[in-house]
C-alpha cells in the first residue's frame, strides 16, 4: 500500500461549468503541508471540497493510503477526513466545549466522556484558547470562531486535513500560531494537511510544498523551489521577486503588475 495522498486528473465545478479540468498533483507524503496557491478563481476551493466529497458531477482519482475515498463509507471517510470550510463556523447558543464534543462524537461516537474531554483539553490548550471553553459561540468574534472551526476538525486527528483559508479572519500573531500548530499536528501524527492561502510568505515558511492553480497546475514542489518569479507571473500578473530575510527566510517581494499577465480568473459561486 502507497502511504499518503494521490490526486488524479480531477475535473470539477459547478453545473456546466468547469473549474478544474483534470488537475493531478505529485503524491503528498505523510507528514507533509501543502499549500494551496493561486488566483482567486484558479481552484483552490474547488479542490479541497472535492476532495472532501462535498461536490457531484466530479471525476478523477483521490486515494488516501492507497484507499478509494469516494468508495469509502462516509463514516469511515469522515473519520480520515476532515474540512474546515472558509466560512466560519455560525454564531449560536451553543458553547465552545460543546460544539467540540459534537464534532468528536459525531466521528468517534465510541470515545469514552474521559478521553473526549482529554482530547478538547489539549486541542485548546494547543491552540491557546482554554479561556473560550465555556463561552456561547454567539459572544466570539469572527476570528475566535475560526479558530473553534480548526478546532473541531483537530480533536478529530483525522488523517488528512483539509483547510480553506484557515487564517483570513485572524491577526498576524493567530496567523502564525495556527499554521504552526497545522505543521506540528501533521508532522506530529504523520498527518496530511492541504491549505489553501493567499499569503505567499505565510506558505514560503510553514508549507513543506506548495501547488501553483490556475488553468491547471503551474507548478509544483517546495516553496522556495517553485514560487519563481515566472511562475508568480502566469499565477498572479505580477512582476515579484524572491529576496532573503536578515534570518535567512525566502520573501516574495511584489513590484507591481505585469505588462502581460497570462492568468484568467474565474468567478467562483
């Protein structure tokens, strides 16, 4: 059995209209984050709900550990599976700790009161955010309630994790210390994480590789290896460069747009 996560000539979109048009990306080892790069429009979105089987109509192959996920029962599948979507999770009576509960019971109904409350614990001592344990959903603000979204898809340890845009409503501090604990829990529990992000830099340091969209698949590989200048151009259509920080860190550095952008964005629902 081939350990990780193979993606195939996928094709999807929405009714007649197609977004991804047999897209297939080099195999994602265990332990790996993968940062999930382009326009908006390219497929990013697309990609991750078609591989958590929220779209119909799509075709090609996804296998996790050598395993079918279409042919897999959605039980088994939404226990190796885990999505966060990039709406946050909706306000609401309910509080913090409960809406965790819900999301582990609904995966490991099995799980001892014990070990499902250790489990809580540590995701929100890992994510420092204990303090909102007892709080009503509706008295967080945006940002606090993403982080409960990540939340509920980490005290699931699923296998593969699956995040659109997990930071866009977080400060910079909380954008750094969620993609550091998505790279901790992955090389952690050799888990896979898939994250789509528009911040360049923010995937040049804490992604192990990243995927280029955009009329298909531009590039491929580690950050400081594919995020060339051209490829910044047909991706974005933008003139940019890749500098070194004082601590040895690759920078993209945009100067402006390019006289002859090679991108098409797309309207996305």
């Amino acid at each position: 059995m081939t350990e990780g996560l193979h993606i195939a000539d996928i094709v999807a979109g929405y009714g007649s209209r197609r977004v991804i048009d047999g897209l297939t990306l080099p195999l994602v080892p265990p332990g790996t984050v993968v940062g999930l790069i382009g326009a908006n429009g390219s497929g990013k979105s697309t990609l991750l709900k078609t591989v958590a089987g929220l779209l119909t109509g799509t075709a090609g192959g996804i296998r996790l550990d050598g395993d079918d996920l279409r042919r897999l029962p959605p039980a088994h599948r939404a226990r190796r599976v885990g999505y966060l979507p990039q709406t946050v999770i909706r306000p609401s009576s309910l509080m913090v700790y409960e809406a965790l509960l819900s999301a582990l019971r609904a995966t490991w109904p099995e799980l001892s009161r014990a070990r499902a409350e250790q489990r809580i614990e540590a995701v929100l001592g890992d994510l420092a955010i204990t303090e909102l344990a007892l709080r009503p959903l509706d008295a967080l603000s945006g940002g606090q309630r993403q982080m409960i979204g990540l939340a509920q898809v980490l005290v699931r340890e699923p296998r593969l994790m699956l995040l659109d845009e997990p930071t866009s409503a977080l400060d910079l501090r909380w954008q750094l210390s969620v993609l550091q604990r998505v790279r901790d829990e992955a090389r952690g529990r050799a888990a896979i994480a898939l994250v789509a992000i528009h911040d360049i830099n923010l995937a040049l340091r804490f992604c192990d590789r990243v995927a280029v969209l955009g009329n298909g698949l531009i590039a491929a590989g580690p950050p400081g290896d594919a995020l060339t200048p051209d490829v910044l151009r047909r991706a974005f259509g933008v003139v940019a460069r890749v500098e070194t920080c004082s601590r040895g860190r690759a920078m993209v550095m945009a100067d402006g747009v390019a006289a002859d952008p090679e991108h098409h964005q797309e309207d996305t629902p």
